[in-house]
C-alpha cells in the first residue's frame, strides 16, 4: 500500500510539473536560459581572469543574450571594450550595468572617466559623478573585523576629484566663450574642494585644486596649495615646477629660482627622460636667474650663493629614487620644504595680468 501511494504522489507530482511547463512554457524557458546565462558568465569569468579577452567577449555576450539582467556581465564587458579602445562599447555596457544595478558606483565611474577622457562627453560624465556622490549605501559596520564606511567616503572623494577633472577638461577642450569656460573653471574648483576634504592625503586631488586657482588668478591660494602638494608628494616635479612659475609671476624671485632648481633636479634624475620639459625648465630658470643678477647688482635684493645644490648622490634603481643613507632624509626634507610658504601666506596684491601655464601651455585670458 505504501508503495503504490508513494508511486501515484511520484506521478502526480510529475503530472503537475508536465503542466506547469505546458501552461507557462515563457516561465520556464527564462529559467533555463538564466542557468546557461550563468554558466557563459562562469566561462567568460574564467577566460578573463587568463586574459584571452576575445573568448571573455565571447562568453559573455552568449551570457547577456540568454540573461541580459546579468550586470556583471556588462560590467566586464564594458572593462574589456576599453582595452580594445572600443569606448563606444564600452560606455554602453557601463551605461547597461549601473541601469541594473544603480548603486554599482564602480560602473558609474568607469563610465564617466570614459566618456570624459576619451569620447569629450564631460556632461555625461558630470552627471555619473553626481549620482556616485548622491548615492546612498548601506553602511556595514562589524568593530574590528569589517566597515565599508572608508570606501564609501573613498568612492565619494574620487566622484568629486573626477568631476573637477571633467569640469577642468570642459573650459579647456571647448570651444565656447571665455565667460562659460571660466565658470566651468569656478565648479571644477568646487569640486576639487570638496574632493580634498575627503582625500586628503592624495597628491593629485590637492595638486589639481593649486592649478585651477592658478588658472582663476586665485594666486595666493594656488601657491598654499601647490605646497600642500609638495608636501604630500615632494618628489613630483609639477608642483615645484608651476610654483615657480606663479612666484616669478608675484616677483619672487629668489624663491621662483628656489622651486625651479628642485624641479630640474628631478627632472633631470627622471628615468623617463623628458628631454624637451627639462630644456624648458632650463629656459625659465635662467630667466628668472638673470632677473635676480640685475636686481642684485642695483643693490634690490642681498647676494645669493652661487653654490648648487648637491644633488650628485640622487640615484634611481628600478624606477625609483634612492639616496645615501645621510642624505635621505636631509634631501627629502629640503625638497619637501616649501619656502614661500609664509610669503604667501601674507597678503599679496592681486594682479590681472595675464600668464602662462606652463605644464598645460592653456593661454589664460583675463576674466571680468
């Protein structure tokens, strides 16, 4: 008896199921082609992680076809598109990835550095980077073993840097009146403002805000910034380079030819050899030289050593900058030390003359 009520439950049960296929046959296809969608992502992963990148894209465009819901899938694709250079496809898989899943920031910011950087879509970038920042997430919080509040305030601080780069790229890169680009000059520096609250040890960000004042006029407090970043990153040679340039523009002299000297220095120790820079720094420092020459010999300023710096034991190994032990860090200190820094720090008359900005060449109007 029990073995015929455990058969006639087995039939009905199949009888049931045999049904359900028969009356939602749409249902259960889906499900069949979510499983194999899975299995290609599975594929396409695989292929991906061992770089054979046209079987990834292979792979995981069968994935999106049988389960296009699949945002994983459209992120790598869209990863991989970039490496080919195909950016129109990428930013459409980005764009496909965040529509899926609209707290996935990384897709977000992928697809705004893209379009940003390589198609000139700065406002479509601009408007990704403010979805990351009004974007809320969850914060998970278990002590001592997991918090994902520091990436959520990282994410924030890299969507606020990014927009500055987009809005800076924007007065640059478009042809438009010299009223539009200054506002876009005005919020890339809003942006990198706030980017530098939350990144605050980061080079780049703080660097980035020095250069935009600079190129507002705001010299005062592009010259504190540019210190802050040479405090953070003192073997960068842009920093020292553009403050140079900005206090031989407020005719400081001796502290011009200061930054100059430390910039060359690194310029000419850098593996990467950039003959035509260095060339240039040279070019501007003699300047500034003989401009301090003249004002000594009319009795304007004291006598200034005539001694170099030694900077002979500066050496690179691998890439990398390696010091005697002695020398290590008296070098690094001096290089980091920003010596205008109280200078600046005084009240300096506005000027509106106009100047160049030497690592980017972007003639500078002046602005009403």
């Amino acid at each position: 008896m029990k073995k015929f009520l455990s058969g006639l439950f087995t039939l009905l049960l199949i009888g049931a199921i045999g049904a359900s296929v028969y009356l939602y046959p749409d249902f259960y296809r889906k499900q069949i082609d979510k499983i194999m969608g899975v299995y290609y992502v599975y594929k396409g992963d695989k292929a991906y992680r061992a770089l054979k990148l046209n079987k990834a894209i292979s792979y995981y465009n069968r994935a999106v076809t049988l389960y296009p819901e699949h945002y994983g899938a459209w992120y790598n694709l869209g990863n991989i598109y970039v490496v080919y250079e195909d950016y129109f496809s990428a930013v459409d898989s980005y764009e496909k990835a965040f529509e899926l899943n609209p707290k996935m920031i990384i897709a977000r910011m992928n697809y705004g550095i893209v379009s940003a950087g390589k198609l000139g879509d700065f406002d479509g970038a601009i408007n990704q980077y403010d979805e990351i920042i009004k974007t809320k997430r969850h914060l998970l919080s278990i002590p001592f073993v997991y918090s994902n509040r520091r990436s959520y305030k990282l994410n924030k601080g890299l969507a606020y840097y990014n927009k500055g780069v987009a809005y800076k790229q924007k007065s640059v890169y478009l042809d438009e009146d010299y009223r539009y680009r200054h506002q876009y000059l005005v919020k890339a520096l809003e942006a990198y403002k706030d980017a530098c609250k939350i990144l605050k040890k980061d080079y780049d960000a703080r660097y980035n805000l020095a250069l935009t004042q600079h190129l507002l006029g705001n010299y005062k407090d592009a010259g504190l910034d540019y210190c802050k970043a040479i405090e953070l990153a003192p073997m960068n040679y842009e920093a020292h380079y553009n403050l140079a340039v900005l206090l031989r523009h407020l005719k400081y002299y001796k502290e011009s030819l200061d930054e100059l000297e430390k910039a060359t220095t690194l310029v000419a120790n850098s593996p990467t050899g950039v003959s035509a820079r260095q060339r240039y720094i040279f070019d501007v420092m003699n300047d500034v030289s003989r401009t301090i020459l003249v004002q000594r010999d009319n009795g304007l300023i004291d006598k200034i050593s005539d001694e170099p710096a030694d900077n002979s034991k500066i050496t690179y190994v691998n890439g990398k900058m390696v010091m005697s032990d002695d020398l290590d860090k008296a070098i690094m200190r001096n290089f980091k030390v920003c010596g205008a820094k109280k200078l600046l720090k005084e009240d300096v008359e506005e000027s509106t003359e106009e100047f160049e900005d030497v690592r980017y060449n972007v003639h500078v109007p002046d602005f009403e």
